[in-house]
C-alpha cells in the first residue's frame, strides 16, 4: 500500500488520493456489507450513523490523511514499519479507555516493540522529523479508532465489515464536504497564507483522474482498500483475530524488501534491526493471543 501511495502521490494531491481510494473501497465493500445488513435483518438506524461519522472522522479524515501525509514525507518502507505498530497503540487505548486487562505477553510486546520503534526513529541523530511524527500519529489515531470501531460495534451490534464500509462512506463524505470548502474564496485565502497549509488550499477531487492513473487508482481503491479490508474481515469470521493479526506480522519484514526492489528506497541498519525487534514484539502479541484464545474456547467447551 505505501508503495503504491508514494509513486500515485507524484500525480495526486495526498488528500486528493484518500478521498478517492476510500470512495472506491467502501463502493467494493457495500454488497458484502448490505448481504451481511440483510441476513441479520438489520436496519441502520440515526444511532449508527451518528457513530459511523465519528469513526469515519477518526480513520479517513485524521488517521489515514496523516498517513498519506507520511508517505509524501518520508519513506513509504518506514512509514509501512511504524504504521503496523498500531495494534500496540489499541492495546494501550483499550486498558486506557476501555479497562481493559494488558496481559503479560501483551505488556512486554508493548515494551519491545516501542523499542523497536525508537531504534528505527534514532532520536539522537533525526534531522528530518516530519514524515516520522506524521507516521506515528496515524499509527496512534488509527489504533484510537480501531478501539473505538470495536467499542462502538459491539454496543450497536455491527460486524466488523459493515462497520468498515459504513465508516468509509462517512469518511468519504466528511472528506468531500472538507474538501469543498477549501474552495471559499476567504477559505482558500486563510490557507494560501500560511506556508504549512498552502497545499490544503482549492484541493483538487476529480482532477489529474486520468486513463493512464486508472490501472494505480484500481489497485489502491479495488485491492488495497476495498480488497484488503473485506479480505481482513473475512479472515477474521473464519479463523480468529490472531490469524488475521498475522498482516501486521508479515508487513514490517515484507514492506521494506518491496520498497528496496520497486522503488529504489535504500534500508539503514538501525532500520533492519529495529524491524526484527518489532517483529520479535509481534511474535509474542501473536503467541499471547494465541495461547487466550485457547484458553477462551477450553473453558467454554468445558
């Protein structure tokens, strides 16, 4: 994904991309979402859609646009790195807000891979912080929505691809109307006189959409998003969370080999072994998990 988002952000506005790639994946997740609305019989109601706009706000609009931001500013390997430390974030979040208990394997998951996290970020000599921080607040925003997805889900009875779908509709919208208004006049002025906020001034929704962006467009909204998500969910119904969690395994060690051998991108030392202590944390949510799940279904067969 963060490949692809780097080479498509040389055609496209970040913001511009994620509206467009969230429009096209929630249109994939749709007929998987109603059938699933359908067979439960299920209706959505105001409720549900007050929710799905806060969840729509938290992953499209904050999350996923600093992560786009992240990208443009850094490397997409590392970006990809410390975007998959975001289930350490959720565990934090659901002790934090939700009291939930932080078992041992999770706590020293936590420890190691923040670990890994500031070996990667090498504080001591980071001259060009922005990407970086952009990276890690998408990975902490996205690890609050994912607990308040979760919250919210369960309270309203959605499951989990519904509540995806129906949050990328509201993401979507929200970042249209957003997008819309940066084209007032007095808006557009405010923004054009700040050099921060310069790039957020008239952003563009349909321009640059060409023939030859179509093929880019497709992979990012049909595969990565839509496809990526539905798959994720579907894994999930079929297996359990710790299966599917096995993406987040898999990314940090996959990303940066892709990024060397597509793009070119160059990995550091302190990179490779700050990806091996996160995939070392990763190893043991997974095994923690694991080892709770079956404890979970030994006493409820009992």
């Amino acid at each position: 994904m963060e490949i692809a988002l780097k080479v498509a952000g040389a055609t496209f506005n970040p913001i511009q991309l994620n509206l467009i790639r969230f429009f096209i994946g929630s249109l994939v997740l749709l007929p998987i979402a109603n059938k699933s609305l359908k067979q439960s019989k299920r209706v959505l109601t105001k409720k549900d859609w007050t929710l799905f706009l806060i969840t729509g706000f938290l992953c499209v609009i904050v999350s996923m646009s600093l992560f786009q931001l992240a990208v443009v500013s850094t490397k997409a390997s590392t970006v990809a790195v410390l975007f998959s430390c975001n289930p350490v974030f959720a565990l934090l979040f659901a002790f934090l807000i939700l009291h939930e208990r932080l078992g041992r394997a999770n706590l020293i998951a936590v420890v190691i891979s923040i670990i890994g996290l500031l070996i990667i970020i090498d504080p001591v000599h980071l001259s060009r912080p922005v990407g970086i921080v952009l990276a890690l607040l998408s990975a902490v925003t996205f690890g609050f929505y994912s607990i308040v997805s979760r919250y919210g889900s369960t309270k309203r009875g959605l499951n989990g691809i519904v509540m995806t779908c129906y949050t990328f509709i509201a993401g979507t919208a929200e970042l249209l109307v957003l997008s819309w208004l940066t084209h007032i006049p007095f808006i557009a002025l405010w923004l054009g006189k700040s050099s921060s906020m310069s790039g957020f001034k008239n952003l563009p929704i349909i321009q640059n959409i060409t023939f030859s962006s179509l093929p880019m467009l497709f992979y990012l909204g049909v595969c990565v998003t839509g496809g990526g998500f539905a798959f994720y969910f579907l894994a999930m119904e079929r297996s359990n969370v710790s299966t599917a969690s096995l993406v987040f395994f898999i990314k940090p060690g996959l990303a940066p080999i892709l990024a060397a051998i597509l793009i070119g991108e160059k990995i550091s030392i302190l990179t490779i072994i700050g990806i091996v202590v996160i995939l070392i944390g990763s190893v043991v949510t997974f095994v923690g998990n694991k080892v709770k799940e079956e404890n979970i279904d030994a006493t409820s067969k009992s």
